[in-house]
C-alpha cells in the first residue's frame, strides 16, 4: 500500500469515520475511583497536592458512592486514615477500624457499589512503612501474618476485593490462605504485583498521611530500572492465586503494562498515580495544556498499553467526559 493508491487520511476525515474504526475505548467501567476515609464526622477535605481530590469521613461517602455510580464507575477502592497509630499497624486489622467501618456503611447503603479495598499497613504505622520493624528494617515474614488479618477483616465486613499493596514477598499466598480457611473463598484479590519505588507517589502520602518517618521503601518496591524483574514478580503472583495484577505507576511503566498483557491472561489493572494526576492538574491551572484532552489522552494511552482496569483520581471527570 502506497500513496496514492492508498491514503490514511481518508478514514480521518470525519468524527463517523474515525469513531468507526476506532480500536481503544474507554468506558466507566474500566475505572476505580480511589476514595480517602477520616475519623471524625461532617469532613470532607480537599487534598492541597490533589485539587479536586478529597478525604471523606464516613458519614460523607454515601454522597460520593451514589455520584460515582450516577456517573457509571461502579467500583472503589478506600485508604484509610486511622486515629491512632502504632509500631505494628493495629488500626488496618482492628475489627471496628476506619476501613471496617466505612466498608459496612458503603455495603449497607450503596449495596450496588463494588468496594475494594487496599492492604498495607503503610497508613497505621507510627514509622510509615509497609509492615512490622525489626532493627529498623521491615520484616518481611512477620508481616504476613499482619497483611492476612488485615485481608480477612476487609472480607467480613463486606469488601468485594482486595488489594495488596505491601509488596512483600509471599503475602498474595497468605492472603489466600487466610481468606480460603475463613470461607471467603469468592473474595478476588487484585494485587500490586508490580509496584515501583516511584517519585510519582508525594501527593498520595499527603492525602494518607502515610510517608516514611525514616529511609525509604526501595528494599521492598521494584526498582525504576527493571522490566525482567516485573515479569518475575507478576510469575510469583499469579502462582500464589492472584486474580488481578497491577502494574504501579502507569503512564511512566505503560511498557511494564504491555509485557504483563502479553505474558498474561488474568486481567491487568494499572493505578494512575496521584503525582501523574497532580502533574495534569498543575499544568492545567498554568494554562499550558488542554486539561480534559490530556486526561482523556493519558487515560487512553493506559488502555491502549493493555490495561483492563485504571485506578484514578480522574475516573469522575473522564465519566462526565464519556457521558458528553
């Protein structure tokens, strides 16, 4: 095929056309609104480093539950903040913990609503790491055990998934278990299977209140570097009984999303960071780009990297962009 015999620029030529031959779409459905729970009662603040994202208090997330599902996304997923925290996470596995107690008021009041939950103790510990210490590092085997009670208490108070965030090796297996012993054996579990030591991740430690009191989390996140290593992760995961793997960020990792959607057939979900979002929003308030094209640009680029399922903080706007 060559010019001028043939011309690419005839099946553009018209919104008909190029809409028909379309081959990536996005719908709400592909999009997980993420959603921050407070103590307290009447809140609903906005997040400086997010603008348009907001903590809610639980009284307040029926309000935003019935938006999303007016707008068609039909699923979340909630961090929590607690009121107190400590050296071993308490707060993410006490019975009537925030992410507990929103769970039952979301399943009692928007039933409809798929809630899925995040597993991580990053949000309850007093030192802001991702699981339990042992001479300043984070032990890895004694976390499980804490990522698995978490895990369950999600399930019996009504989630619909959960989501492990942790990154520590051998939790999808125990997570499993856990949940397989106590009867939840339909709860899926979608896991951060790829989750980067990223820079991309500020605005979301300011909206958790989860950022590290000391070092960092490079012994345990993926290091920016390495593709191969994604693939090994994700191997690990799927043979452990993951139902989803996720790939963390996305826009700067779309490369790690095409090599897990050809090496695997469970779904691929991928969490459109809160500093991706940030960037788009900083720009946009500047003036110096088209607010909802980038978004809508960005958002296709993810599923068109072989996304199935896309966790963002923009899953409101692109509905009302879609609805259009």
């Amino acid at each position: 095929m060559v010019f001028p015999e043939y011309r690419p620029r005839r099946m553009r030529q018209n919104e008909t056309i190029r809409s028909m031959i379309r081959e990536t779409h996005l719908s709400p459905d592909q999009l997980v609104f993420p959603l921050f729970v407070l103590p307290g009662k009447g809140q609903r603040e906005e997040v400086s480093s997010m603008p348009g994202v907001f903590r809610f208090s639980i009284d307040q997330l029926q309000q935003e539950a019935k938006e999303c599902l007016t707008l068609g996304i039909r699923s979340v997923i909630l961090f929590g903040l607690p009121e107190k925290k400590d050296a071993i996470g308490s707060g993410a596995y006490a019975r009537n913990g925030i992410i507990q107690k929103a769970i039952k008021e979301l399943k009692n009041k928007v039933p409809e609503l798929n809630v899925i939950t995040d597993v991580c103790l990053c949000e309850y510990t007093d030192h802001g790491h991702c699981g339990c210490l042992q001479n300043n590092e984070v032990d890895n085997d004694a976390t499980l055990e804490l990522l698995a009670k978490t895990a369950l208490s999600h399930a019996e108070a009504g989630a619909d998934m959960v989501a492990p965030s942790d990154m520590m090796d051998g939790r999808i297996s125990e997570i499993r278990s856990a949940l397989d012993e106590n009867s939840y054996h339909m709860t899926p579990i979608m896991s951060y299977a790829v989750k980067y030591a990223s820079a991309f991740y500020g605005p979301f430690r300011d909206a958790a209140d989860c950022s590290p009191q000391f070092g960092d989390r490079r012994s345990y996140q993926m290091d920016p570097a390495n593709s191969r290593e994604a693939l090994r992760e994700a191997t690990l995961d799927v043979e452990e009984g993951a139902d989803v793997l996720m790939v963390k960020p996305a826009v700067a990792y779309l490369d790690i999303i095409r090599q897990l959607r050809d090496e695997f057939d469970l779904p691929i979900a991928a969490y459109h960071v809160s500093g991706e979002y940030a960037m788009i929003k900083a720009a946009a308030e500047k003036g110096w780009i088209d607010e909802e094209r980038v978004m809508a640009e960005t958002l296709l680029s993810i599923r068109r990297a072989g996304a199935d399922i896309i966790l963002t903080y923009f899953a409101k706007d692109m509905a009302k962009l879609l609805a259009k």
